[in-house]
C-alpha cells in the first residue's frame, strides 16, 4: 500500500507545475520531544530518532552516511557530580551529489540531534532537526521530481550527535567537531570547495512580549545595530539571530544569500531576520559565548589536512537560547504537553527558517530551467492529473 501511494506520489511529483512549498514540521516535532542526552537510560530514545532521520533522508533520495566517534561526557548533565563516562555517538550525513570539485561548490546545512539533559529537547535542538530535515526533504525531493531545477553543486545534511559543548560539563570533542575535522576536510579535498555552513540551533522560540530579551552590558557594544533595534521595539524576542564571524568575502556573500533568501516572497510577517557579526578582539561575556557553543565554531575554528588553522565561513541561526525567555502560559497542563508547546506563533517562525534555507539552497545550489512554453499548456492536465492522482490515493487508503 505504501508503495503505491509513492508510486503514486511520485508521479503526480513529476506533473507538477511547481515545486511543492507546503512546510510540514509536525510530522518530524512528534518524533523529537523525548530526551537524549547520551547516558543509558535514553540509548532507545536516542536509537530512535538516529534511525529516523536515517530512514528520512534516505526516502527523500540522499546518500546517507553514518560517523561514529567516541567521545567524552559527565553523566550528571547538571555537571554537580563529575562521573564521567565515555559514549559513542553517530553523525547522520545525507548527501544531496552534485559538482564538488569547485571553488565554493559544497554546502552544508547541520543541526544537533542530541539534547542537553537539561532543557526541553523539543526546542533543544528537536525544532533545528525537524528544520534540517523539513529543508532536506523540500529541496531534494523538488529538485529531482518537480523537473525545474537542476543542481550544479554538492549539499550536505548533517544531524549531528552529542554537543558536548552544550553540556554543562563534558570534556570529550563533539561531534561537530569530528564531522569538520575528519569527515568533512577528507571529503572536501581542498578547502577551497567549500561554500559555507548553515547551523540550526534552537529556532523555535518567538517571543512578542516586551523584555522577553534578555541583553548583558556587553551586547551592545558587540552588536549596536541589533541593540538599537531592540530598545527602539522594547527588546521584543521577535527575531531569528544570524550569527556570523569575521568580514572575508565569502562570509560576506553567505550572509547576503541568506538574508536574500530569507526575504524572499515574504508576506509581512510579526517577526525579523538579524544580521549578527562578531568580530575578533571583542570580549566575550556568557551571552555572546553561547554563540560559539553550537557547531559553527568548528567551522570557524577549523585546520585544514595539514593542521593550519583555517576559517570556514559559517552561520549560526538560533533564537538565542537562554536569552529569550520561553513563554509557557498558553499550557493547561503541568508540565507542558510537546502538543502544546508547538504553538501556531512558533509553526510560522519555523515555517519561515525552513523556506529561507531552502530558497537559498535552490538559488545557491541548483539552477532553474527557463520553461519551456509548451509549459502553461501542460499545467491544466498536471492540476487534473494531480486531482486524479490524490482521488485515487484516498481510495486505496
Ligand atoms: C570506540 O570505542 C569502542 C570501545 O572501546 C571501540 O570498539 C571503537 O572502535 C571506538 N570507535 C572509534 C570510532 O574510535
Ligand atoms: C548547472 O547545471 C546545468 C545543467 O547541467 C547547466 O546547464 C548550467 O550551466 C549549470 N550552471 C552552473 C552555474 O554551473
């Protein structure tokens, strides 16, 4: 049955029009709610969801790849005690195969698939997961069925397992790390392949109220522009932070596609993207510092085959964690249903991260074929054909 509505499916893909821009993160936040920090009693937990973004990217049609490394954590995820125990974890890597031998050819778009032991893993990081996968699946899929587009170069998924940055106190490398360091720079082959990183890193909580953004001393003199706009709009929680480091001009381009992207067809929306840029020399309090905890930094921080170091330009997107407060007044129950943390204000926000990154993967990546005019004409049957198509799907279901 399943195999028939694929089929099915499939075709009605490939009769299309367009490609298919219907975001759907429920399918993915229903799988991502439960905890996984890596000690024991959540290897099934963890075992879970691994094979489920496997099973995923595998379906959307990447070549899938798993990393396995070990690594060093405290199995107190408070970090009072300090019993520390080495895990294996396991990098998910899907590769959408185009050109990689060019200069800034390849892209990667990562999230952590692990979760804290502390906060709610729904938000950390089960919203960047289902953004990564939500991506993958509307990019792939549309670049191979919809026939409009063609990609010209190499996009790499990556969910990556265990951030022990993230941790309160584990001193083993994460797997950020191992993916950059021996996966991705043997991949690579030159370092000049590489085109930039897009990290998703708690995405999901907007927050409209006044002071729900919580600023140190030392946030405006690291980000003034930002800062600006906060006090002008009573340092509302109303943006998605992008957070990039230095001004070389190929971190320069990632974030102009990206903004681009993100502002691409947009409908006025209650919320706003933020050009964030760090810069060298700057001192860093406990809130700018959590931007270097996610796997950007080792992009940023990166040495090439020959162990020099180099900066690999990457952004950072996130919400900004801890420093936004997280609004639980709409739950009944206590504590939260997933259910009801899902709120239809942070769908839309979500919704929107998932379309920029893809717009900018279909404008980066791939290229569009100019129609051909036969085209106008097809697309009556391709709408009768599609009907068609889901009439006869509900009938066999
Ligand atoms: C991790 O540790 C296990 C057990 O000591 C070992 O068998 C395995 O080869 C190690 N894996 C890696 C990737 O180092
Ligand atoms: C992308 O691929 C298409 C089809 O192979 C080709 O016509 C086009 O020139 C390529 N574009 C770039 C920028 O390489």
């Amino acid at each position: 049955m399943r195999l028939l509505t694929l089929a099915l499916l499939l075709v009605a893909g490939t009769v299309k029009a367009d490609f298919d821009d219907e975001v759907d993160l429920q399918q993915h936040l229903g799988k991502l709610s439960s905890p996984r920090y890596p000690i024991e009693s959540n290897t099934n937990n963890r075992g879970v969801v691994r094979d489920y973004i496997i099973e995923r990217m595998k379906y959307y049609g990447l070549e899938v790849k798993t990393q396995k490394f070990n690594t060093t954590i405290n199995k107190d995820p408070l970090g009072i005690n300090s019993d520390r125990i080495e895990v294996q974890g396991t990098n998910v890597i899907g590769i959408q195969r185009a050109v990689t031998e060019h200069p800034g050819a390849v892209v990667v778009v990562g999230a952590d698939y692990d979760s804290n032991g502390v906060d709610h893993p729904l938000f950390y990081n089960g919203a960047g997961v289902a953004t990564l996968l939500e991506v993958a699946r509307m990019y792939s899929v549309n670049e191979r069925w919809s026939g409009h587009y063609v990609a010209n170069y190499t996009t790499i998924f990556v969910a990556f397992d265990i951030n022990t940055k993230l941790h309160q106190d584990s001193p083993g490398h994460p797997g950020g790390y191992y993916f950059v360091q021996n996966w991705l720079m043997p991949f690579l082959k030159q370092k000049e392949y590489f085109g930039g990183a897009i990290i998703l890193d708690s995405v999901m909580n907007v927050n409209y109220k006044d002071n729900s953004q919580i600023l140190s001393s030392n946030f405006q003199n690291i980000f003034p522009d930002t800062y600006k706009r906060l006090q002008n709009d009573n340092n509302k929680g109303n943006f998605l932070a992008m957070v990039s480091s230095g001004d070389k001009e190929p971190t320069k381009i990632l974030r102009e596609q990206f903004s681009g992207s993100y502002y691409k067809d947009r409908r006025s929306q209650p919320f706003r993207l933020e050009d964030m840029k760090l810069s060298g020399g700057v001192k860093f309090d406990n809130l700018v510092e959590q931007f270097t905890k996610s796997d950007n930094i080792h992009f940023w921080n990166a040495k090439d085959l020959n162990g020099e170091p180099i900066q690999l330009p990457a952004l950072l997107l996130t919400d900004t964690k801890n420093s936004r407060t997280l609004s639980t007044t709409n739950c009944i129950t206590d504590p939260c249903r997933p259910v009801e943390l899902v709120t239809e204000e942070r769908t839309e926000f979500v919704e929107a991260t998932v379309k920029g990154v893809t717009t900018f993967l279909f404008n980066r990546q791939a290229t569009r074929l100019s129609y051909e005019p036969s085209s106008s004409m097809s697309s009556l049957p391709s709408a009768i054909m599609t009907v068609l198509m889901l009439a006869l799907v509900r009938l066999y279901m």
